[in-house]
C-alpha cells in the first residue's frame, strides 16, 4: 500500500518537472504571455508576458500517472474525462486569448455551454454506469446520507459548475490555486483509500504533478496555469466530490473556492443595487487583501493554511 501511494506522487512530479523547462520556453517563442487588465492591482502589471496554459505540464502528468497506476476497473476514468474536459475548455479559451490575440477568448455563452456538456455527460455517466450511489455522505454522521431524489443530479451539476469556476476566479496569484488543490488532493487521496475505492491514484497524481508545477509557479512566478490548468483543477476537486460521494464536504475542503466566487457574486449585486459602492476593495477576495497591504506569498501562505486545517476537520467528520 505505501508503494502505491508514493510512487504515483514521485512519478508524476517527475514528469511535471521535466517539462518546466521544455514547456516555458516553448510557450515564450509561440508568445503565449499573461496580458493583465489596466484596471487590476497595480503590482500585477510587471507579471504581463509570462507564459502561461502552463497547465498542459500537470495535466500530461497527471493523465499519464493515472492511466498508469489505475487498477483493473475503470474508476479513474470519470474523474480523469472531467479534468480533461474541462482543462479542453480551458485551452481553447487560453489559446483564442494569448495565442491569437482575441481579448475575450471564448464567449461567456460559449464557455457555459461547453461546460454544461462536459458536466452532463459526466453525470450521466455516474448515474447510468458507474454503480456508484447518489446518495451523499453527511459530514460528522458516520454512516448517514442524503437522498436528494430528483434534486440530487441538478444539485451535483450546480456543485461541479461552482466549483470550477471558483477555482478559476482563485487562480490570480502565483501558487495560490496548486497549493490550494494540492491540500485538497491530500484530503482525497486519504478519503479514497479509507473509503476502499479505486479513484486514489487520480488524486496522488495531481499532488505530485501540482508539487512539480508549483517549482515554476511559486512567486515569482515563471510560468502561470491558465484557465487550461485552472478549469481543469476545477474539474478534478468537483469530479472527485462526486465520485466519492463528498460534495456535502465541499464547504470546507474547498472553502478557499467558494469565498473566492462568493466575493464576486456579492461584490457586483452589491454594485448593482447601490449604483456604485463596492464591498471589497477589488475581487476575487485575494486581491482586496493585496490592496490592504499583504504580500502574494503571505495571502498564499494564508489561505493554504486554512485549507489544511479544514481539510483536516473534514477528515474528522468522514
């Protein structure tokens, strides 16, 4: 068991940082720089021209570790389809921005509309096929769970949907997402293997490919994920939840996320209804704390640190 669990985590870092350096350089001659917006914090301009869809180096890592160290059934596929997909997305959107200069990207109705096929192929697959249940596992009751009935798929896609787009709006500071997700990687893995199921090596591959990224992704930054890795994270905290039967839990693992999505969703009604007047500073919430004084690397160290201490609640309450 302890082979199983290390070697996925040491292979995929492996992989992830052998490409660093193949990838950034490749990334900085097709020109794929970050453009940041005239109206965003201050510091960040100095960051225009990084390459990012840096994500392709995690992703190819984890995707090869996890084919690789998938059991005989196919557990790690669900997961892996809606990373991917999701991460597909986002390369598209990267891609339209950075490589052929179109500012916006996909469209807003483009991007929805992709995602909400990705996540119903998903759900139909884990409702028809998986022979998993649907019923969710209640934090802190030990055997309790919760039956939605006809509320359960639209309530698993608005969990998926929010998930990933909480995890895009977090991707705005260097290592702020991977060290997010690497704790919520952890917190599955240990969820997976208590819980007797197939899908640990998906997980164990995303910390190790995560630890790999995060060696060029630390501030400074030198290469940024994109919303190819950002997306795609998204799609793997979400995919994971779902799989495992946890999006119950998802509040605290993913509590980062959803304060992050939160305080923009609060911070533009508010505008709306006050013709103006703004709650926070700047969203998502990381950048209020920037403008308040705090480093990227304290904000990170911050936020992670939080996560970890959730993460470690929610494993009290499986």
């Amino acid at each position: 068991m302890k082979r199983e669990m290390i070697l996925p985590v040491l292979l995929s870092f492996g992989i992830s940082l052998a490409l660093g350096p193949v990838l950034i350089p490749f990334l900085r001659k097709v020109k794929a720089g970050q453009k940041e917006r005239e109206e965003g914090v201050p510091s960040h301009q100095k960051k225009a021209g990084t390459p990012t869809m840096g994500g392709v180096m995690f992703l190819a890592a984890f995707t090869a570790v996890s084919l690789l160290f998938r059991k005989e059934g196919a557990e790690v596929v669900p997961v892996l389809f809606l990373t991917l997909g999701f991460g597909l997305i986002g390369f598209l959107d990267d891609y339209l921005k950075v490589v052929l200069h179109r500012s916006d990207g996909l469209y807003p109705k483009q991007k929805m509309a992709l995602q909400a096929v990705i996540t119903a192929v998903f759900l139909w697959y884990l409702a028809r096929f998986s022979g998993i249940s649907l019923r969710m596992r209640i934090p802190f009751l030990p055997g309790k769970e919760l039956d939605a009935g006809i509320f359960t798929i639209p309530f698993l896609a608005f969990v998926i949907l929010g998930t990933v787009n909480g995890v895009n709006f977090t991707d705005g500071l260097d290592g702020l997402a991977a060290s997010v997700t690497i704790l919520n990687a952890v917190f599955f893995s240990v969820a997976s293997i208590g819980l007797g199921n197939g899908v640990s090596p998906s997980s164990l591959a995303v910390i190790g490919s995560l630890l790999g990224f995060l060696v060029f992704n630390v501030f400074p930054a030198r290469v940024f994920m994109g919303d190819t890795g950002s997306l795609a994270l998204g799609g793997f905290v979400s995919g994971m939840a779902c799989f495992l039967r946890l999006p119950l839990f998802l509040p605290l693992v993913g509590f980062i996320y959803m304060m992050e999505i939160l305080s923009v969703i609060l911070q533009v009604s508010f505008f709306k209804l006050t013709k103006g007047k703004r709650i926070f500073k700047m969203t998502p919430i990381h950048h209020h704390f920037e403008l308040m004084g705090w480093s990227e690397t304290q904000i990170v160290t911050v936020f992670a640190t939080i996560t970890a201490i959730l993460c470690l609640i929610a494993l009290m309450g499986l």
